[in-house]
C-alpha cells in the first residue's frame, strides 16, 4: 500500500532527508502511475530540483535550475488544490513553454508549504498520456503526500534552525576572551551601515572605555569612540556585517582613558556584530558571558517546537524547554530534577532502556518513532532523537533527547489509509479492500467457509432525480448504517458501487444458512429511511455466492453473487437469489458456447438465412431480413445473440450479418429490392457498425438505400438522443431504417413522429382480428394510417396464419413476411426459389 510505503520512507532513521524524499518520490511514480516525480524549491521566478525520481534516459538531478515560467508549477502555485491533466492535447497545455520544452504529456502538481509559507511543489509527470483520468481519489493522495513532504522538510529547518542557534550560542562562548559588546548596525535610507548601536556589553567591556553598562546601552560607537572611524576597525566591523566573515586582529589602544592592546575577535551576529576583548580578565568575562549565553540558549529552546530534554547518565530530567513542560502540563521546576521513570511510569522500562543504549553506544540514536504519554490521557507520536554528551575525556556525561510531536503525521497516514481503503462517502470499505479480504478467505476456504452477498437498492436513481444527489448520498449513508447494525464486526461490509453493496459473511456453514442470512438483511432493508422529513423506501436485491460452490477466486464469487443479484432484479426486486451449482452449470455452458462462438467467428463464421420479404397478392420478392444461425442449428439463435451480447461479440455477429447480406443484395440473380439487417443497442452506438456497413455497401457496389437497419421498438423507449444521432448518421449516409415489432411497446404515436425512421414493422399481435378477447383491428389501422401520414412504409411480419393476412388486405398493407410466406432459406434455396438473372 502506497500509505504504508511512505510512512515507513519517513520513519527510517538510517535515511537522510534527501534519501526520504527520492524514496517517497519513486513510491508516489509507482503508486500514482507517473515516471517523473520531482521535490521543488521556488524562489522568485527560479525553480531548483531538491530530490528527484526520473528514468535513466532522463539526465536531471538535485540542483537543477529553470525559470519557473518554463514549468508548469506557476499553474499550480496559482491554484488552491492540486492541479494537473491526463493529455496535453488541450491548446492551454499544448501550447505551453513546459510542453514545448520538455514535451511532458501528463501532469500532476500541489503545492508544497513549510512554516506557513510556500517552499516549493510536489509534481509528477510522464512524457506519455496516461491511459486513465486522474480522479478525485488520486488528487488527494497527492496533496497528503505533498503535506507529508512539508512535514519532512518542515522538521529538518526547525532542526537546521535549532543548530543555527546552538552554533551562534557557542560563538559567542568561543569569543567570551574578556570584554564582550554586542552592536547592531545603524544605517541610512540607502541601506549602507553609517554606525552600530551598542545592544549589549559586559562590565568588563564598559570598564575598557571607562562607561557604566547603562551609559553605552543604546549609544552609538562613534559618539562614544569617534577616533575608530580613522584606525580601520570601523571599516573591518562593517566587513563583517556585510560579508558575514569573522573578523580578528591586534589592536592597541592609546588615549587618554585607554592605553592598552586586545586581542579583538569580531563575527556577524544577526544584523550586527559580537566582538571580543581578551585581556587579564578575560576567564571572568568569558564566564559572565557563558551564563548570559545559557540564558538565551534557554530562551532560544523555549520558543522551539520540539521537546528538548537534559538528563544526566542515570537518566535523571536536569533541563527541559518549555515545549516540554507545555506537553505535560507541569511547571519547568515539576519536571526538573525528577527521574524518567517517574514522569512516564508505564513506558518506564522501554525509555530508559534506549537512554541506556544511546550512551553506551556513544553515538546519537535518531528517528525513534514512539507513543508517549504526556498526561493522564493524552498519548501523543513523537520521533526522538538520544545524543549523549562527551566529555574532553571521551566520557559520558549525559543525554539530549529531541522529541518532535507526530501526531499529526500519524492522523495524516490514518487519513491516507482510509482514503486508500474506505468509501468516502460512507466509511464503508471500498471495492479493492472488499477484494483484498475476500481474496484471503478463498486461500482459506476449506477452513473458514464463507459467502459473498451482492445488493442493489431499488429507487436510488428516483431519490437522485427528485430530491436532489444529497439526498441520494444521505440515502446511501442510511443504508451502509443498517449494514453496519445487520452484520458481525467479523464481516466486511463494503460499498462497491453507486448503489451497490457487498457483504463478505465469515464462518456461514452452508448456502441455505447465507441465502438465510440474506433474507434476514434483506428484511432489516425494507424499513423506510427518514430523509429530510420524508419517509423514503428503497428495498434491495441480494445475490449470495457461498464458497461450497469451489469458484477460485474473488473475481469469481463476486461476478455469481452479481448474476444472481441481477437476476432477483430482474424477477421482480426485493428478492434473494443464490447461486446454485447448477446455475453454475448453465453459466459454464454459456461460456462454453461463447468460446466456441468466437472461434467460430474467427474461423468458418456463422450460418446466414433469409426471411423473405413479399408482396401481398403477386408473391414477388420484394426484399429479405438476414437472420445469423449456429452451424448445424446446436444453439438457438436467441441464446446466440444472448451470449454474443456478453462476451462483446456481438459487433462481429453484427458484421457478419451486414456482410453476408450485402454480398446476397450484390449477386445479380437476387431480385429483391433491399436486405433489413437487425441491430441492437450496443452496434447501433459503436462507431465501427457505420464505418463497416459504408466500407461495405462501397466494396460491393451497393446502393445505400437497398440496406434497411432494422431496430427494436425498445431501443426508441425512451428518444435516447444518442439513439436518434446514431440514426441520423445512417440515414445522411442513405441507409434506411425500420422499427421492428411496432405497436406493442411503449412508444406513442408522439414519439413516432419524432423518430427519423422509414418504415414500421407491425408486431403479429396487432394482427389477430379473430381473437375476442384481443381484436387490435382498430388500434392497428389507427397506427397504419398514421405511419402513412408521416410518409413511413408499413410491413406486417411474424404472419403465419391466413386471418392474419387478411387483415393486412383489409389495412392495404401491401408488403409482409412470415412463416406463411415461408421459412428463413439458406442462400442458395432464396436464389434458386427466387433468383432470376437481372437485365445487364
């Protein structure tokens, strides 16, 4: 798990930070799907490189250097959340100098912030597309893991901020020769140092030009010295400030209230200077210095973040900062002085033990990550640092512990974890760690059985349209909250898609006790949900899959408890259904014949026959409907199309059936005047279907309007736009279009006039005129003339009774088809039966 990787990256204490970073880095390419990934400073309109992962043909590394405007970081810099694309196809990203340059297709950035303030971006890219959309749930992954980096870099400037002023502490220590003075620099409105001010001085440093302490405080140099203007020390002091380079030298003094030489050591200290004046009284002032310098080093770790200890080599508290006694609640003088065992009774052992081995070891011990109790009930994460102190012998005297408070890194990896492995919308697992669960059961399933249970909740997509998509998201909440209530803290419960759910149920012995179960949890969901003042019902459809079936894998399972799920829907919902080993059965002969389809299709091909399409009264053929058949009739046309549709073969039936009739309509014996070939809702929509009938219809040298696409009723439901541009398509390209089995489903005579379509098929029940009980006589000539207003031919088809045929003498439906007629031929029965040679 990405989450898991990274904390561990940042947890290593054997890593340095720009190991960290080039860790975190390749772990973000490999979990994100990116080959770039890169840590940025920016400074101005400079970008450096800090840390990089990048194959090897990339040559890049640390220190690199752009113009930002030649990247895009200025676009995430200027965004509130992470920024990035899938395709620089876009002009704004095409067009962009970091495109031009680089040539990156892909892109991912957020931004990075330390101490408050922007330092720099996390990026990631790809010099290829990637093939999938950055989604919601890899945005935020990438903005957690920019905030973990700023934890990282964030944590070595305190620590580089803390040595900083250990370092300034003991040079000041180191120039403690005798009289010390602290100035800081006077300067004009152009910014050039004209003098210093005296901030600080020792007594014995006032003694040397005969002034009390309080006389030089605030004064300025060259009021009190006027004459170190014209000796050169003033110019060496402004060096000083203005190179930062440390400054000593011999000087002798010659006046009235002076007459003495010092060994003057001078160093940059903030925007002045620190210097020293070694003379006989030099060990006092040097001590005078030191306690003043403790005092501010005191200070200084007071106003650090980290909790900094001292404790002497039997582990004893001697010194602790302010952050310390923040954190337990206690006065400094409460903690000081006590012995570590006492301030943390419970974790007594573990902490003195790793006190104990620092100092053996005589060697810092970094990157302890621990769990510490700071109070009665406040446990906090700390990673410590244990660096024993030496004396000038080598010994050991003592310890400092640094401890940097976690807690927050913890809670953003627990964040990280739940947005990896929990929906967000319900707290429920997600699909991957339903899986991952599931997947662990089936390794052992011949000792804890186990079954899958699939739901889909009915009136979700009602809810959604007609209160509103919170609504729907507080339906969806409503129900992982029964979920939660119906099962064991044993059983996963997940939700897996928009309104489907999972349920993983450990240690059920038998189906019939899981199908048992189900009907239960089914039951506890018919309950009304209260959303917003209404009373909402959403009942469930559960499919369930036990493991005695012996399906191998998780994929298996779920894809039988799906089946079954659907087909409770589809017998009525609110129901159970279980996966039986015969259901299984049926499902292997279905894959079965799937696997033979195909290698039928990619071998010898299908069967094709010919309904005849006739002419009422003369007989003659006015055209044929191409039927596909298995070879040998070993599978029903139906369960053909079934299996085809699931497997997606359907678009080679499809293109067998366009094939095959064309070819028939190009032989010059065939008389008719058209081929109708069937298509359904998935051809229709594929582009591929219109590009192969045009190649065809061209190949052949056919006339578009000889191919008639016929179309289910159903397909037109609902005036589906897409539906009606895929018919506009063939219609601008000539083809004409019939609905077949029209007038007995739900399409209305409104709809009809809207529908580009060229003729209308009439379903046969709108043709039994003898029957009482259902005469369609009026209805049917009701839609015929109709049809005929709209300029739409009419056809009669599934005729295979003689009243039926009357009827279409009595409506003038002059043309028709059916087994009356005759049976679906074989190409060459149609020819030889109806073949004439056409004029040439």
């Amino acid at each position: 798990m990405i989450a898991a990787e990274l904390f561990a990256a940042a947890s290593d204490p054997s890593m340095s930070l720009q190991a960290k970073l080039e860790r975190m880095l390749r772990i973000g390419c490999e979990g994100l799907g990116f080959e770039l990934g890169i840590v940025s400073r920016i400074e101005g309109d400079r970008y450096e490189v800090v840390a990089v992962h990048a194959p090897g043909d990339l040559e890049i590394g640390p220190g690199a250097t752009f113009a930002l405007g030649e990247t895009y970081c200025r676009d995430v810099l200027e965004a509130t959340v992470p920024m990035g694309f899938d395709s620089a196809a876009d002009p704004h990203w095409a067009d962009h100098p970091a495109h031009e340059r680089f040539g990156l297709e892909a892109y991912l950035g957020a931004r990075i912030r330390v101490l408050g303030r922007v330092f720099g971006t996390l990026n990631f890219s790809s010099r290829e597309a990637r093939p999938s959309p950055v989604d919601g749930g890899t945005r935020r992954v990438i903005a957690q893991l920019a905030h973990w980096i700023g934890n990282e870099l964030e944590r070595e400037e305190l620590a580089a901020g803390l040595r900083r002023s250990e370092e300034m502490m003991r040079g000041v220590l180191s120039t403690s020769l005798d009289g010390i003075m602290v100035f800081e620099s006077v300067r004009d409105d152009g910014g050039e140092i004209v003098d210093f001010r005296w901030l600080d001085v020792n007594p014995a440093g006032a003694a040397m030009v005969q002034r009390g302490v309080g006389e030089l405080l605030g004064r300025r140099l060259l009021d009190v010295l006027p004459g170190i203007e014209t000796d050169g020390l003033f110019a060496s002091y402004r060096r000083v400030v203005e190179s930062g380079e440390r400054f000593e030298t011999e000087h002798c003094y010659s006046h009235d209230f002076l007459n003495a030489c010092f060994a003057i050591s001078a160093r940059k200290l903030g925007d002045g200077f620190v210097v020293s004046f070694a003379d006989i009284s030099a060990l006092r002032r040097a001590q005078e210095e030191t306690e003043r310098a403790s005092d501010e080093l005191r200070l200084i770790l007071d106003n650090v973040p980290a909790m900094v200890w001292y404790k002497d080599r039997d582990s004893r508290v001697l010194r602790v900062n302010a952050a310390v006694a923040e954190a337990m609640g206690l006065p400094k003088e409460d903690v000081e002085g006590r012995m570590t065992w006492s301030l943390h009774p419970r974790e007594a052992e573990a902490y003195c033990r790793a006190d104990r081995e620092a100092m053996e070891r005589r060697t810092p011990i970094r990157g302890i990550i621990e769990r510490v109790m700071m109070g009665p009930a406040d446990a906090r994460w700390v990673s410590t640092d244990k660096i024993p102190i030496l004396g000038a012998r080598g010994e050991v005297e003592g310890l400092i512990v640094v401890s940097t408070d976690i807690t927050k890194l913890k809670k953003t990896e627990e964040t990280l974890r739940d947005a990896v492995e929990r929906d967000a919308l319900t707290g429920l697992a997600n699909r991957e760690t339903f899986v991952r669960a599931l997947s662990e059961c089936v390794r052992s399933a011949s000792d804890a059985p186990f079954a899958v249970l699939m739901l889909d909740f009915d009136r979700f997509k009602s809810v959604n349209d007609a209160m509103g998509h919170q609504a729907g998201d507080e339906l969806l909440c409503s129900i992982a909250a029964r979920l939660r209530e119906a099962v064991k803290p044993k059983d996963v419960s997940a939700r897996v898609g928009g309104d489907e759910f999972a349920v993983l149920v450990r240690d059920v012995a038998t189906g019939e006790m899981a199908e048992q179960l189900a009907e239960r949890l089914r039951r506890a969901c018919e309950a009304p949900h209260l959303l917003r003042g209404q009373e909402v019902r959403s009942t469930a459809s559960i499919g369930v899959a036990h493991s005695a079936l012996g399906l191998e894998s998780a994929d298996q399972l779920i894809a039988a408890a799906d089946r079954a799920m659907y087909a409770a829907k589809a017998g009525g919902r609110n129901m159970v259904r279980r996966v039986t080993r015969g259901d299984l059965e049926t499902e292997f002969a279905r894959v079965r014949v799937a696997r033979e389809l195909g290698a039928l299709l990619a071998g010898p091909g299908l069967e094709a026959s010919f309904q005849p399409v006739v002419e009422l009264g003369s007989g003659r053929l006015k055209g044929v409907e191409v039927l596909s058949r298995w070879p040998g009739g070993g599978v029903r046309t139906s369960e053909l199309i079934d299996v085809a549709e699931e497997s997606d073969l359907i678009l080679d039936v499809a293109r067998f059936a366009l094939r095959s009739g064309l070819e028939v309509m190009a032989d010059p014996v065939y008389p008719g005047e058209f081929v109708a070939v069937k298509l359904g809702f998935r051809e229709l929509l594929h582009p591929a279907t219109v590009a192969f009938a045009t190649a065809e219809l061209e190949r052949l040298g056919v006339r578009p309007d000889a191919l008639v696409v016929e179309i289910d009723e159903r397909t037109f439901s609902d005036t589906r736009a897409d539906v009606v541009a895929a018919i506009e398509e063939l219609r601008a390209r000539g083809v004409r279009v019939a609905i077949e089995k029209f007038g007995m489903g739900s399409t209305s005579l409104g709809q009809l006039q809207l529908m580009p379509v060229d003729i209308v098929k009439l379903d046969r029940r709108l043709l039994n005129s003898e029957d009482a009980l259902f005469d369609m006589t009026t209805v049917t000539r009701a839609l015929v003339e109709f049809a005929r207003q709209l300029g739409i031919d009419v056809i009669g088809e599934g005729v295979e009774h003689r009243h039926q045929l009357t009827m279409l003498e009595r409506l003038d439906v002059r043309v028709w088809q059916g087994y009356l007629a005759s049976r679906p031929l074989v190409r060459s029965e149609l020819l030889r039966r109806y073949g004439v040679r056409r004029a040439a």
